[in-house]
C-alpha cells in the first residue's frame, strides 16, 4: 500500500518530483525542463505519471536520481504535447520501469 501518490502539480520550469506527487504535468513553453526524480531507495513500487502538455519544441527531460535508470537510459525524453510517461520504482528499489509511454 501507499505507492500510488494521488497528487497533482503543474509546473512551467524544471522541477524535483517527491514521493507525494502521483502526477506532474509540465508546461515547457518557456524553455526545455527537467523532471528530476527522487531516489529510488526506499520506494519500491511507486507510481508516477509525467506529461508534456504544451505544443513547443521544447522539451521535457525525466532523469533518474544520481545513475538510477529509467527503462534502459538514464534520461528519458517527451518531446511532443501530450507525450507522457508512467513509471515505476522496480522492486529493488534501484531504478525505474517504464510502464507506459504515451
């Protein structure tokens, strides 16, 4: 229990995901921005969605915490409006799996 995080953000600027968020949407019309992730440590199986809701050629960067990875890469990247992501903590509890990309 407690790994789907109902909470929602909106944020028009990089930003440092906590374990409270369950989904953050990220308007990049200003500029290129970053979903920093938190560490995967201590949170097997946490749920989050990320999406890109803006139309510009920007895009938004999802990064893992230090070396963690998400999926097979260090950095994921959406780069058109309504791309999302939603991941996962792997059961370790050392890096993320990619459980949808939209």
């Amino acid at each position: 229990t407690g790994n789907l995080a109902t909470g929602i953000a909106a944020k028009t600027a990089s930003y440092t995901v906590t374990t409270n968020d369950g989904t953050v949407e990220f308007d990049a019309t200003s500029g290129a921005a970053t979903a920093s992730l938190f560490a995967c440590s201590g949170n097997a199986g946490k749920i989050l969605c990320i999406v890109k809701t803006d139309s510009s050629a920007n895009a938004v960067t999802v990064d893992g915490n230090a070396s963690e990875l998400v999926g097979v890469a260090t950095t994921i990247s959406l780069a058109s409006q309504g791309s999302a992501c939603i991941i996962q903590v792997n059961t370790a509890g050392t890096g993320w799996l990619i459980l949808a990309r939209i």
